[in-house]
C-alpha cells in the first residue's frame, strides 16, 4: 500500500515547460473558496513557492505533490495572511511520508525579519521537534531553515532557474514589499505581491508570458460607512489601475490573484463580472480572474487550466468575449 500511495507523489515538471499553479487567490478572509496567497511555480528540476498563506499545504495535498520537495520558498511581505502557512509548511513538510519527508534544511527568501521569524519559529516549536527528533528519528537537518534576508536583485539561480526581487509599494509603512520575476528557458512570469500601481510591476513584466497581479474591489457603500476599508483599497490596486499595467506591459496573459473585495452583503466567491468589466475600462487583452488549483503550463504558448483540469479559455475585451473565463 505504501509503494502505491508513494507513486502518487512522483509528478514533475516536464523539461522547457513553466507550470504554475494557484494555490490560493485570496486574503485574510477565512473563506471555504480561495485560501490566502500562494502559488507554485515549477521549472525543470525547480519547484518553488511564491508565500505561504493559509492553506498551502492542503492545496499542494491536493495537487499529490510532497511538502518536502518544495526546492525554495519566497515570501514578498511579513503581513499574516502571506506567512501564516508557513509553520505547517515547515513542520508537516519533516513527516517521514509520502506528502513530507524533508530531509535538508528549508529554503527561504524574504524582506528583512524573515531570518528573525525563522529563529523564533524554531524556538516556539523546540518541544515538538525534540519529541520527534527522540521518538521518531527525524533528521536534524530537515527541519532547520536555511533563510535569507533579500532586498531587490537576483535573489535565486539554480538549474536554469532565475528568480529577480523587484521592490513594489505597498504603502509606506510596509517596507520593503516584494514581487518576483522568474525565468526560465526564455520564459518569464512576474507576481506583483501586495502592491499599489507600480511602474516597476509594469517594467519587469513587459513581454511576460504571465502577469499574476493583485486587485482590489471594494464596494463604495462600505468605503463611505467604514474607514477602514478605505486605508485597504489605499494599500492595493483597483481593476482599473492593473488594466493600464496589463496594457502597458503587454503579457501573453493576465491573472488575477489575491483578490481583495468586500461587499455590503458578505458572500463566498468573487463577483468576478464586475471585476471584469472595471478591467476592460483599460485592458482589452486575455484576462483570467484566478481562482484556487486553477494552472498555467507555458511552452511555446500560454495554456489555462481550471481547478479540475479542463482548458480555460480566457476573456478578451469588447471584440472577443466579455466576462468570466469559461471552460472550452
């Protein structure tokens, strides 16, 4: 039984091929739909992790792909909802199974106090990994960290992969705040992180096969009635505004992911239809609005893919399809 439930890990990317996969597109709001922020890039012998919001684990669980063989992991901001994964990353990534057994040190990037956190983290957990080390005869070495604090540059380069920090605004009292550029083979996708509109942003992603942004939407009612909501939208980029980066940067396909709303009424999904239509106020290129285990694979072309695996066509402005991505 063993050996079967082993084979179920053993998927890899295939060579010249970028495969990214939204883990999760949402924010702090604890909803069943979209975890908060995640998403997973494989390249060759790569396999690396874009923050660690709540849930990532599950998602990779579900994707039959073992916490352990994560070969690095970034972080673009110490706020919770981007972090708050990372001890069950960490710690259930050790498990000698078939969805753990780390067995070197974790590899981490991240804005200055992700070395602090990663030394806290190990102090806070010292009891747990002593009973395992004692009981269980983990190894030492997999649950020790091996984390770097970054700044903008090339932070990661290994087997042909490259991964570039860029600086982003997130507002002025959460410096730095981070995006990454990844390239591989001639491919590159850029993730915004959690950003304001950012020339930056723009810059690195021109000619990118894929521009996974942030957006905000939020409804004007809750803005008039609750300040807070406005210091929220201050901090993000309304659909409008990531439009005129989409349309500048000219990527083979946009993504939306950690997608911020809020609504009079608190629902569940995305109100994905207003999201596109403030997007094609600006942008009339392909769109899709990211939803949780939904992939890319990009080779010589860019392909969609929805959570359960069926091709996605993506929205394109008033001459092509307007509204949500629907499956083929």
């Amino acid at each position: 039984m063993l050996l079967f439930v082993a084979t179920l890990w053993s998927w890899s990317a295939e060579a010249a091929e970028m495969k990214v996969t939204l883990l999760g597109t949402g924010t702090p709001t604890p909803r069943l739909s979209s975890f908060s922020a995640s998403t997973l890039i494989e390249a060759g012998e790569e396999r690396l992790i874009f923050d660690l919001g709540r849930g990532s684990t599950i998602r990779l669980f579900q994707r039959k792909i073992p916490l352990g063989s994560i070969t690095a992991h970034f972080i673009t901001h110490l706020h919770s909802d981007h972090v708050v994964g990372l001890p069950d990353m960490w710690l259930t990534g050790w498990l000698g199974t078939p969805y753990g057994s780390r067995k070197t040190p974790m590899v981490i990037f991240g804005p200055t106090g992700t070395v602090a956190m990663t030394e806290n983290l190990t102090k806070a957990f010292s009891e747990d990994i002593r009973i395992r080390i004692d009981d269980e005869g983990y190894p030492p070495a997999g649950i020790a960290f091996a984390a770097t604090d970054i700044g903008p540059g090339v932070v990661y380069e290994r087997n042909g992969v490259k991964v570039t920090a860029i600086e982003v605004n997130h507002g002025e009292k959460i410096k730095p705040a981070l995006g990454y550029v990844v390239e591989f083979d001639g491919k590159k996708v850029v993730l915004s992180g959690d950003t304001k509109p950012d020339a930056r942003v723009e810059k690195a992603a021109e000619g990118a096969d894929l521009l996974i942004h942030e957006v905000a939407v939020i409804d004007p009612k809750l803005l008039k009635d609750y300040p807070n909501y406005r210091a929220i939208e201050d901090h993000h980029t309304a659909p409008e505004e990531a439009g005129k980066i989409f349309a500048q940067a000219r990527p083979k396909l946009a993504v939306y992911s950690h997608i911020v709303f809020a609504t009079v009424k608190p629902v569940q999904d995305v109100p994905e239809d207003a999201l596109v239509a403030r997007t094609r106020t600006t942008y009339q290129g392909p769109l899709v609005v990211g939803r949780d285990l939904m992939s890319f694979v990009i080779s010589d072309k860019v392909e969609a893919f929805a959570p359960d695996g069926g091709p996605l066509k993506p929205t394109l402005g008033p001459d092509g399809e307007l509204g949500t991505a629907v499956k083929h």
